[in-house]
C-alpha cells in the first residue's frame, strides 16, 4: 500500500500564495503520475496540475502562470506552488499519485490524500 501525507492548506488573502506538499510512503516500487485535485462546496473534482515520471506538467487552464508543480523523486513528494491566489482557487486540494508497489510492480493504482482545505478570502 501507499499512503500519502499532504500538509500546506490554509486561509490566505487574495494575491497571496501557498504551498501544498505530499509525501507518499510504504511499500512504493515506482510512483508514475503526481498530480493536486481540488474539489470546490457543490462542484466535482477538478484536475489542477500533474506531473508524469518524465517531468511533463499539465495544469487546467485558470491556474496556467500561478501554479507550478514540481517533484522529488529521492523523497517521493510532489508540492504545488501556489501564487496569486483567487477566491476561486477555494476547494479541498487531494494528492493523487499514480503508483506500483513492491507487492504487485505490474499493476499500477491510483492512491489519494485526505485533502487539505485552501481557503482565498477577497
């Protein structure tokens, strides 16, 4: 199994910025796709930013300029860098990981944090 830890939410002010960190731990064989979700009150889970074992990013296009995502491979973390926040960047953000384990290297499953609440006020 994987577990993921995230930490980094928080409340800020419009304009301001966050970092979200997770690390993934247990019996991890390879981590391939890293990626922050965020899920707003009322609306479904949103993709925000992932980043696959070759470095490529993708972000959704409204946080394109203000988010970077970036990974550890040697400590198995992916963060979020989080600037110029909006009051519509709101949501609980998740950790997904994309993983193999020591147990199964064939097959790999998709893990998820607990979620971490960002709240921008205006």
């Amino acid at each position: 199994q994987v577990q993921l830890m995230e930490s980094g939410g928080g409340l800020v002010q419009a304009g301001g910025s966050l970092r979200l960190s997770c690390a993934a731990s247990g019996s991890i064989f390879s981590l391939n796709s890293m990626a922050w979700y965020r899920q707003a009150p009322g609306k479904q889970r949103e993709l925000v930013a992932i980043i696959r074992s070759r470095l490529v990013t993708e972000y959704r296009d409204s946080v394109k300029g203000r988010f970077t995502i970036f990974r550890e491979n040697a400590k198995n973390t992916v963060s979020l860098q989080m600037n110029s926040l909006k009051p519509e960047d709101t949501a609980v953000y998740f950790c997904n990981v994309v993983a193999t384990t020591r147990q199964d290297i064939s097959s790999p499953r998709n893990y998820w944090g607990q979620g971490t609440q960002v709240t921008v006020s205006s």
